[in-house]
C-alpha cells in the first residue's frame, strides 16, 4: 500500500498515507459512518476490537483509562464505563479540556448513552483547568488513542491535528502519567501496515494495537517525547485551548 509514496516532507507523506488507508477502508466497504476522510475512521469490527482490547490483562488490570472521543472508539468507553471503570474522555479539540465520567455516578441503563459524545458531556465532569484535573485524578492507568495508520513497531498516525499528542503531553507535565502507560490503539486490520511512518519529535509510539483479528504488543521504535514541546507547538492551539495556555504560563513561572 505504501510503495506509492514519492518524497516530499513529512507533512506531505503523512497526509499521502492517510488518504491511501482512507480510500482503501472505503473501496473495501469496511469503512462506517460518519466518513472516514478527516477522521479517526470508523470501521466493521470496532466493537470485535474493543472486546478484545477487554480481554487484555493490560485493560483487566486498569482502574482509570483515558480513551479518545472518536467514533470508533466508543466501544471502548462504553467497555470501561460496563467494567466500572473511571474513564477521562477529552472534549473535541480539547477546547473544554477533559470529561470524567464515574460509572458510580451514571444510572446503568443510561450507559450507551454516556459512551456518546453528547452523552459524555451531559453526563460527565468537566475537567476544564489544570487545577480540576490535579484535584481530580491521580495515575491514569491505562491510555486508548484512535489511529488512521500504524505499524507494529508502535509509530502512528492520526487525523492530521496532533490532539492526542497534546493530550499525552499535558496529562504527563502534570505527572497523571507515567512516561510508559500502556497506550493501546483499536483499528481495522487495513490500518496496520508493517513499512516505518513519518514521525515527528512531538509524535506518541502505542504499546498494544488490537484489530478484529488480533493483538499485537510492539517493540517500540522510538521513544515518546518528554512532554509538551513548546518550541513545535504552533501559537495557534494556545489560543484555542485555554488548558494548554494555562500550563504555559505555568512553565514560564
């Protein structure tokens, strides 16, 4: 799938990629709403995937997952709110900072529903400072990232936007993580390809990558970045993610 590939810079080969494994999940009719182009894609097997992400004694044994608010993943919140687990979703873009939602606190039958977007935040804490997120969480034990492409030395890529980066980053400058959560990425089994990705220094590894089919543990290529990596971090997502403006004035102190 990727020998198509010519040069150009990173940004040019991620998006190239992308559109490959985009335009493949479509062709193949294994791509579901909403469309995949843009996205973190939805796929036939997302829920196959989360159960048996599950069933991994990595999952078993997490008390608080942080798990991304895209579509294909709702399975997993949907698994960690069942299990009574305490999940942290982030709110789109980041621009309301994070949801906490405590299944203890959320009627049984209203489950699917919280698993939703919408339903996430009409019944999830906001978490929207710095100081409602240290007050509120300790050690996330367990982190779900949606993918559009990764390879089994743990490299991959999203929609194009960097937000489960920052995330990453923002929950490790204030010590919510550690430097090596298991982070786990639930995808179609056209999404895993076995060439090296484009990386860049802000880029996350995964740990665990579970398709329909089956669950593969990486040997990283390379290490996760050490934080937020101000000096590559366009002025722009400060201005639009007052948590992310908050933690660098904090630095800057």
């Amino acid at each position: 799938m990727l020998e198509d590939l010519g040069g150009g810079s990173f940004r040019r080969e991620k998006a190239l990629l992308r559109k490959l494994v985009w335009d493949k999940l479509v062709e193949l009719k294994v791509a579901l709403p909403p469309p995949p182009h843009g996205r973190i894609p939805n796929f036939k097997g997302a829920e196959v995937a989360a159960r048996m992400l599950a069933e991994t004694p990595e999952w078993r044994g997490a008390r608080i997952v942080k798990v991304n608010p895209d579509s294909p993943q709702r399975w997993v919140r949907l698994r960690a709110i069942s299990e009574d687990k305490i999940l942290l979703m982030p709110t789109p873009r980041l621009r309301e900072g994070f949801l906490l939602l405590d299944p203890k606190r959320i009627p049984r039958s209203l489950y699917e529903r919280a698993s939703t977007i919408r339903g996430a935040f009409e019944m999830g804490v906001k978490l929207r400072s710095l100081e409602d997120l240290v007050n509120t969480i300790k050690n996330i034990d367990f982190i779900v990232e949606g993918s559009v492409v990764v390879n089994q030395c743990g490299e991959r890529l999203g929609k194009g936007e960097g937000y489960g980066e920052l995330e990453y980053a923002v929950l490790l400058e204030l010590n919510l993580v550690d430097p090596n959560v298991i982070i786990a990425t639930t995808v179609h089994e056209l999404q895993v390809v076995e060439e090296r990705l484009p990386q860049d220094p802000y880029d996350v590894p995964v740990d665990v990558i579970v398709t329909p089919r089956r669950v593969v543990r990486v040997q990283r290529c390379r290490s996760r970045p050490p934080g937020v990596l101000w000096d590559l971090l366009d002025e722009r997502k400060l201005k639009e993610i007052p948590i992310l403006g908050e933690l660098r004035s904090r630095v800057k102190r």
